[in-house]
C-alpha cells in the first residue's frame, strides 16, 4: 500500500476546532517576547530534561505495586490458573485470562506515554520563548508549530490510544493460539517459553516497552526538528 504523504494525513489529523485555530494562527503574526534564558542555556536545560525523560521511559515496564515483572511465569500461570485455562479452552475463558494479564500493563504503558508526551510539550513551552526571541523568522515557525499541535492533538491523541487498544487485541489473540495449540492432556503449560523474549507474553511485553520509547522518540523529534530550524542546534 502507498505510504501517506504528510500533506494527505494532516486533514484526518485536524478537529473542526483545531483547524479554526490553525487559520486564525495563519492569519495573526506572532507576538514580541523575551526570552528568559541565552540560546545556550535554553538548549542545555532541554538536553537534560530529554535525557532524563529518555532514561526513565526506557525502564522496562513493571507492576508499579510490586516492581514485579509482567511477564513472570508465576504471574502468568495466576491468570491463566483464575479464569481454569488451560484446563478449560474455551475462548471466552482465554479471553478472560488474556484482559486479566493485560490490563495492568495497558495501564501503566498508558500512564508512561501520557507523562512522557506532557514531559516534552513542558519541555517545548519552555523552550519558545527562547526561540521567539532569536528572530523574526523563527518567532512565526514557532506559532505556526504551536498552532499545529494544538489544532491535532486531539485526534493524535486517539491514534495511541486505538494503538493500544489493537496491541491489547494481538496479544490476546496470540495467547488463544498459544493455549488452543497445548497438548491434550496438559500436564505443564511452558511458562518459561511463554514469559521469553520470543513467548506468546513476553514478546508482546516487549512491544508494549518499545511502543513507549517510540512515542518518547516521536514527540522528541518534532521538538527537535524546531529547534534545528529556528536556533541551529540539536536536542539529541
């Protein structure tokens, strides 16, 4: 399938309000400002802010509770024990085991990219009156950026969320498939395999890791890609 150029994707990603919003951004030259800090320390705070928030969304994921992991193979064979699988195979009660298992972890990628996303807007508005400030040419650049973020998040907000949401259908399906393909009778569900990198559990845990980074990496390049144009200089 041919990919989408940005101009054809930025319509889907515009609200009737947003899009209002970015017009009147079009038609209103910026405001003076004054920058509290020099170019260079404005970089070096969000350098640190950046590099702080990186090592933190790299962290694997884990129960906030208890630190555990959630791909144990105690915690696996829990849920699978709760819903009777996989002494019961029917799909339902796989289903059961499946939301049981993911929920948590849902939850707390959910709460890491939520934090990680506000982390670097923080770090951006901090940032724009510095850029403002440099020159007339970058002042604009900068509204029209702000505009443009304001006029899509809403709907960029319900792509990570419908993200999730299929991540939560794979991994479910890919545990039905695990369980239905047991041997009859079953005398021990392979936990260890399961839990692995490669496992029905592990490997969508993984994924769910490296989706956090991803969208840490995403928003840190769009602030990066301001800065380059307007100050010169890097974030990352």
């Amino acid at each position: 399938m041919r990919s989408r150029h940005g101009a054809e994707l930025l319509p889907a990603l515009l609200d009737f309000e947003g899009a209002v919003q970015l017009a009147q951004a079009l038609e209103t030259p910026p405001a003076t400002t004054s920058a509290g800090w020099t170019p260079a320390e404005a970089i070096t705070i969000a350098r640190r802010r950046l590099e702080s928030a990186e090592r933190e969304v790299r962290r694997p994921l884990s129960d906030p509770r208890t630190g555990a992991s959630f791909g144990a193979p105690e915690r696996i064979a829990h849920f699978l024990e709760r819903a009777g699988v996989p002494a019961t195979r029917q799909r339902k009660a796989i289903a059961s085991a499946a939301h049981e298992l993911f929920a948590p972890l849902e939850a707390q990628m959910s709460r890491r990219i939520t934090a990680v996303r506000q982390l670097v807007a923080e770090v951006r508005r901090e940032i724009a009156p510095t850029i403002a400030a440099s020159a007339p040419s970058a002042a604009r650049l900068e509204q029209l950026d702000a505009a443009l973020a304001q006029a899509t998040s809403v709907r960029s907000d319900a792509l990570f969320s419908r993200a999730i949401v299929a991540m939560r259908d794979a991994f479910a399906a890919d545990l039905e498939v695990a369980v239905l393909a047991l041997p009859k009778p079953c005398d021990e569900v392979p936990l260890a395999a399961w839990a692995s990198a490669r496992g029905p559990v592990g490997e969508h845990v993984a994924r769910c890791e490296a989706f956090v980074v991803a969208s840490f990496l995403h928003e840190r390049a769009r602030l990066d890609m301001l800065v380059r144009n307007t100050l010169g200089e890097r974030l990352a």
